[in-house]
C-alpha cells in the first residue's frame, strides 16, 4: 500500500490554557464571529506564510518572553530579508505550484540535500 502525499493528513494541534482564558477566547471568538478552527488555522497561515502583522506580534512575544536572544538589529534585518524576498516572489508571479516545482527540480538533482 503505497503512503499518503505528505502534506495530506490531518493533525491535531493541542495546548492547555486556564479556564478563564478559554471561556475569554471563546467569548470573543463568538462576538466577532469566527469559529476556534477558523482562528487558530488562520493565526498559523498567517504566521507560516510570513504576514508581517503576525511577524510583528511574534517579535513582541519574543521580546516579552525574552525568547530568541537576538538582537533588534538582527531582528529588523530577518524582517527586511523577508519583505525582500517577498517583493520578488511578487515580480517573477510564481504561485505554489511553480513554486513546488522548483523544490522537486532541486530535490532531484541535489538528492542528498
């Protein structure tokens, strides 16, 4: 039997939070009208695909924490380098698939990668 696509199961995403927190996230959730999934799915998209206004909660949360002992500076390049690949992900136009399609080129000829 051959394995499922990767990419293509689904996977529960668990934490534990207080009571108060889950019936305020809850509670908010419903006045603006969002399901839990949609929320969570949605905060983890946007932080996948690099949304600058997650990027910048993150890099607060960073800071609160102090996790991720790097400095402002190198914080603010990592967040230059990201907008500038952006930029020219939007001026070749490449999608998903293309852009899955040079990863299996690359995969191909580079197997040990």
């Amino acid at each position: 039997m051959m394995a499922p696509k990767y990419g293509t199961l689904s996977k529960k995403v668990i934490f534990y939070d207080s009571d108060k927190r889950y019936a305020d996230l809850k509670i908010r959730l419903q006045h603006d009208g969002i399901s839990q999934a949609h929320f969570f799915r949605g905060i983890v998209t946007g932080y996948l695909m690099q949304d600058g206004d997650i990027l910048a909660y993150v890099d607060k949360l960073k800071a609160s924490k102090n996790i991720g002992k790097r400095s402002k500076k190198s914080i603010k390049r990592e967040r230059e380098l990201i907008n500038s690949g952006k930029e020219v992900l939007d001026k070749l136009a490449l999608g998903d698939e293309e852009i899955e399609n040079i990863f299996d080129i690359l995969e191909k000829q580079n197997p040990d990668l």
